[in-house]
C-alpha cells in the first residue's frame, strides 16, 4: 500500500541519521525519548541564548606602544633653474669670458648656458641684434618648461640683445625671473656711433682702419655696429627682476651709454690690476660684481646696496673721469682715420696707400671680415 511504502521510507531515514543528533517527537503527543550524550560546556544551547550573551574570544589588538610603521615620503626633487650668459660684440660662445660667473652656480641647482652654445640657436654677434633676439627668445621658450626659472645674465652687448628681446615679446610669462645687465650700453655706444658715422667719409682708406681696430679690438663696421649706433632703453619688463652693474673703469661702455631709466645701477671700483686697466672686461671677473649676480639670481630680488661709503662716493666721479679719457681717445682715433684719408689726396701719397688699403682688405678677409 501507498501508506506503508510511505512508512518505511521515514523509518529508513531516520535509522541512517547518527545517534543522539536528533530528539524525535512522537505524533501522539508523548514526551520525546532522552538520548545521552555528553556533558556540553554551554547550559543552554547556543541557539536559545539572546545575542548579548553570547561570548565571543577578543581579538587580539596591538601593544599600546606598537605604532603603525610608516615609510616615509621622499622628497620631490627640486626643479632646476637656468643661467642664461648672452655675451657681447664680437665674442664668442667658448671664448671662456664668463668661467668665472659660471663657476659660482651649483650644478645641483642651475644649469648654465650660454647663448651660441647650442648650434640649434646660433648667436652671430656682428649680424642684426634682431635676429639675434629672435633666437634668444626662441630659445627661452623651448627650454624654459624644463625649469623653475630662467635668469638672463647679460655683457655689453648683450644687453642690447636682452632688451630688443623684450621690447619684441619676450616676458616674465616665459619663465624669466631675473635680467642681470654687466657693462651694457641700453642707450647706444660712442664706439658704435662715431665709426657707423665716420667710416662712410673715408672709403678709400676704411680698411686700414678696420683692419687696425679689428686687430687690437674689434671690426668696427657690421650691421651689429649700425644697431649698436641708434640703441635705446626699454621700459622695464613687469614681472622680471632687473638690474644694471659696471666697474667705474669701464671707458668702452661710459656713464652715458649705460643710461637704464627705471633700473637701479650699481657702479664698483677695480679691485685689480687688470680691472684698472680694462674695466669693461674685468666686469665679468670683479668679485663684488659677481657676488652681486649670484644672490640676486638666489633670491630673484634686487639685493640691498652693501657698497661701502668710499665706493658710493668715488664710484661716479671716477666713472665720469674714465668716460672722459676714453671719448678723449675716440676723438683721437677719429681725427687720425681723417688726417689718413686726407693724406692719400697727396699725389705722391697715394699709391702706398692705396697698396696698404689693399693688403689690409685681404687681412680682414682672412680673418672672416
């Protein structure tokens, strides 16, 4: 029958559970049979306490002492900055003329440069101040974003450059923070004026003066020359810390051509033998000077005037003495290139010197002029 199939089949289930898991309640209401089993450590079982007496074992928490170990942040590395040295008339990109100043920069916080150095960026210094603008400013821009900031420090000049630079766009939005002007005529220079005048009256002998000038000096005649003849100050760049410096021996770049309106000037006595002697030149090697430049690249502010007395008051008077001397010198120059030209109208003058103009044309063109 059905039912009993049924039966068997319970009966059959509950013979294969294991003894003593289970209190089986008759369906006639009789008390359910007791099975023993062993003494269990919980009175009550586990599944009739309330949860807020259940006991659970703690975790184990660290030592009061013990702190989390941390491993510490390295440091970002600080970004570089870049020197940017921009040199003068007729120098070169390894003529050596700022070793000195570049020796005073750590290498683990500057970078140094200098404008010519680069082949991307060629510097000519007798070609067009323009053009040579141009490439300083392309080159600012394209290296600039590698640093925290460029500083421009400039000689002769190379300040003109600097300033055409500005005046055409360059500023403080492509990174320039400071603008260190050494000996810079901002206003033009007599020994680019008086020859880019001049040399046009005496053609027949303008190579022998070039030739001379060229051999204890520089050509006096390049486009350069021309541009260096009718330069004038910018108004100060916002945002780009600006200062002018010169050795009050410095006849080439006198008191009048390094006129900067808006720039504080500060003027140094030589402190040698070869800053007395060539005070445009010496400026790039006179300790006070560079001291000067470093920090105010240091500190991107124009550091307060620490010249002594003596120098603040003799400074001006013997720049105005060399500035004398040197046009004294100029005038000089200027009067002997016109005696020569005269000269050659002397009939039997002429064909020496002719034949001297010649050799001196051949000279200049050896040497690239």
């Amino acid at each position: 029958m059905p039912l009993q199939a049924l039966l068997r089949a319970s009966l059959l289930a509950l013979a294969l559970l294991p003894v003593g898991t289970l209190a089986v309640r008759a369906d006639d209401g009789r008390p359910p049979l007791e099975v023993t089993r062993s003494p269990s450590p919980i009175p009550v079982p586990i599944t009739q306490l309330r949860p807020s007496e259940i006991r659970t074992t703690p975790m184990p928490t660290l030592a009061p002492d013990v702190r989390e170990l941390r491993v510490p942040a390295r440091a970002a590395a600080r970004p570089k900055e870049l020197v940017l040295f921009v040199g003068g008339y007729g120098s070169r990109a390894n003529d050596g003329a700022f070793d000195v100043l570049r020796a005073r920069f750590p290498t683990e916080r500057y970078d140094v440069r200098r404008l010519g150095e680069d082949p991307r960026f060629p510097y000519d210094t007798y070609g067009s101040i323009d053009t040579s603008a141009a490439v300083l400013t392309k080159e600012i821009r394209e290296v600039a974003p590698h640093y925290a900031a460029v500083n421009i420090v400039s000689h002769s000049m190379g300040g003109n450059v600097v300033d055409r630079a500005f005046a055409n766009g360059l500023s403080a939005g492509d990174g320039v923070r400071t603008y260190v002007a050494i000996a810079a005529p901002h206003s033009g220079a007599d020994f680019a004026r008086v020859p880019t005048a001049v040399l046009p009256l005496i053609t027949p002998v303008k190579d022998i003066v070039r030739a001379v000038a060229v051999a204890g000096a520089r050509d006096p005649e390049s486009v350069a020359a021309r541009d260096l003849a009718t330069a004038r100050p910018i108004r100060p760049p916002a945002g780009v810390v600006r200062l002018d410096v010169s050795l009050a021996t410095d006849g080439i770049v006198n008191q009048y051509d390094a006129r900067d309106p808006g720039v504080q000037q500060r003027i140094f006595l030589p402190a040698s033998l070869h800053e007395l002697v060539d005070g445009h030149g010496g400026s790039l090697v006179n300790q006070q000077i560079a001291d000067l430049v470093v920090e105010t690249v240091r500190t991107h502010r124009v550091p307060p005037d620490r010249r002594d007395p003596l120098t603040i008051l003799l400074a001006p008077l013997l720049w105005n003495r060399e500035t004398w001397v040197w046009r004294m010198v100029l005038l000089f120059v200027t009067l002997a290139a016109l005696t020569l030209c005269a000269i050659r109208f002397v009939p039997f003058c002429r064909p020496a010197i002719d034949r001297l103009n010649a050799l001196c044309g051949r000279f200049l063109r050896s040497v690239g002029r």
